[in-house]
C-alpha cells in the first residue's frame, strides 16, 4: 500500500495506561533486600562455625552464603539500573540490564560458591583425614541458618505465588516463563540454600557417628553439584532473555486475536514479539488493511488500534504496525520458516 512506511509506527498517544509495574518492582526489591540481610549474617555464622568445627561441608555451605550475598548485590544493581527511562543512546530504554546482572549473579554463584565446594569436597575425600571438633556448634549454627535462610525463602515464594496467581498460571509454570530473572534467583539459591543446609547436617552428622571425613567431604561435593546446577539453569533463563525471547504464548494468541476483531483489518499477516524488560513488550504486527481505506483512514486506524492494545495489554511498551499484502511471497517464506504452517 502507498502509505506503508508512514503508518509502520503508530505514536504512542498522550493517554497512559497505569500497571502494576512499579508494585511488583518494589516487591522484588523487598524480596532482594531481604535475602541479602539473611545470607550476610548467616554467612558469617557459618564461616566462624567451619573453622571451629573443621567441616568441609560447613566451609562449603559458607561459601555459598558468600556467593548469595554477592548475588543479592548484583541483582540490587540489575533491578536499580534496568528501572532507568529509555534515552538518544538506548530508545527501548534499559531494561534488559537486568537480565546483564542477572547472568552475572548466576557466574557469581558457581564461581565463588560451586567451585569452593568442589575444592574443599577433594581435598577432604582425597587428602588425609581430618578429625572433627565441637561437633554441637556446627549443629546449632546450622540450625539458625535454616530458621533465617526459611525467612527469606518465604518472602520470594509468596511473591512468586502471588505473581503466578495474578498471571493466571500455576507456581513452576509462571517460574519457568517469568520475565524477571531477580525473583526467580532469589526463589531458586534460597531453595538450594536450605537443601545445602540440610546436606552440611547429613555430613557432619555421618562424619561424628562414624569417624569418617568422608561423609563431610561427600556432603561437600553435593553441596558443589547443587549450586552447578543452580547456576546452569539461572544462566540458561538469563541467556535466553538476552538474546530476545519471545512474550508470553499466551498474550501473544490474545493479541492475534484481538487484530483479527478490528474492522479495518481484512487479515493478521504475522506477529513479532521480543521482552525488552521485565514487564515490556516490543511488537511488531503485520497487517493486511481493507484496500479501500485512504491513507489518513488508515494512520488514524494505527493509532486507534495502538491505543486500544496499550489499553488491553498494559505489557505492551513499543507498538510497530505495519501494513502489508498477505499475499507476498516472501514475507509468507519468513512465516513459514519461522512458525512453520500454522493451518
């Protein structure tokens, strides 16, 4: 159509729709904040508890305090930076800075925490044996560190909960597609936190009943593969944001749908979507118009049907509208290769 390249941009108009964005945003400071208290202190307790009681698996679970303390840093500096406004240099603003930090909290934790385990897992199965010593303290800091490690575990599963909920999906499925990283690792390494916890206890306990260092430096290296694979699947989730993952299958059938009820829209040619932050989401929409409709009919349709999604789908931060012919060739070539037939 003649007017192609003056309607593939509908302005955003002057009228905001208000989410629940900066709410959410504050709860995972909350939920941030929280667990970098928790992991600190018990950190510390853990630290002075491995050296009085020798225990590998102890020294390990120290270790991994520290990497969470240093996670929960990197994840306050993702969520303070991602928040600032788009600007000349970074027009879709900054909002994939937090997925950045987020990848970096997740090399945090196998570096500092997995890797240490592992060390201090081999020197104690492979190196001499090691007598244990005031066996009760590492029982009773152990103890307290799962009593503080459970606060913090219980503010990131309500908020996890409460945000499943208000997206209509259950717990480990919203999990799994969520968008912001920051909750899902604080969910995910207090989780393994309080299994690490109770694999020191196995440990230490093995290691007094039988006499045997062994169990300690086993308990060591479990404790190793568990912040691995914490670590793996964090990266994994934050990988994929970087790269531009897809929104939600879910909002986008709802947006395909919702095109397809507007009167001047003859077809829905193809829908691109990309998460360019937590809670923002580019579109691009291609769209066969009724040929009948003039050039100024149809820039003010663009605008309308802008408006409208913005309306009905709060997520939506940058809004492309392009009209093409549902009949090219090539544009169906991409479809295909992109979705496959889709009937």
């Amino acid at each position: 159509m003649s007017c192609r390249s003056r309607c593939a941009y509908a302005r955003r108009p002057k009228l905001i729709v208000m989410s629940e964005k900066p709410q959410a945003s504050g709860e995972s400071t909350l939920t941030v904040v929280l667990a970098l208290l928790v992991n600190l202190a018990i950190a510390i307790m853990k630290a002075v508890a491995g050296v009085l009681t020798g225990s590998a698996a102890i020294l390990s679970e120290a270790a991994h305090s520290v990497a969470d303390t240093f996670t929960e840093a990197l994840l306050l500096t993702a969520l303070r930076r991602s928040d600032r406004p788009a600007d000349r240099r970074h027009p879709f603003g900054y909002g994939k800075e937090r997925y950045f930090w987020s990848l970096l909290a997740a090399v945090s934790i196998f570096a500092s925490g997995a890797m240490f385990a592992f060390y201090e897992g081999f020197r104690t199965v492979f190196g001499e044996p090691e007598e244990q010593t005031r066996p009760l303290v590492g029982y009773i800091v152990l103890g307290l560190a799962f009593v503080l490690e459970s606060v913090s575990w219980t503010q990131a599963f309500r908020q996890v909960r409460s945000e499943s909920a208000a997206h209509g999906r259950g717990f480990w499925d919203f999990l799994r597609v969520s968008d912001d990283p920051t909750v899902k690792t604080v969910f995910l390494e207090d989780s393994a936190a309080l299994v690490g916890l109770l694999l020191a206890f196995a440990g230490l306990g093995l290691h007094q009943l039988t006499g045997s260092s062994l169990w300690d430096g086993l308990a060591s290296l479990a404790i190793g593969v568990l912040l691995a694979s914490v670590a793996y699947v964090l990266a994994r989730t934050n990988r994929g944001l970087l790269i531009g993952r897809q929104a939600d299958p879910v909002m986008v059938k709802a947006i395909w749908r919702r095109l397809g009820e507007v009167p001047e829209v003859d077809a829905v040619v193809d829908i691109l979507t990309m998460l360019i932050g937590t809670d923002r989401v580019l579109l691009c929409a291609r769209l066969d118009f009724d040929d009948a409709l003039t050039a100024h009919q149809l820039e003010d349709a663009c605008v309308r049907i802008s408006a409208e999604l913005r309306a009905e789908f709060p997520d939506l931060d940058e809004i492309f509208l392009e009209p093409v012919p549902r009949t090219d060739p090539e544009l169906r070539r991409r479809v295909l290769e992109r979705y496959g037939d889709l009937g």
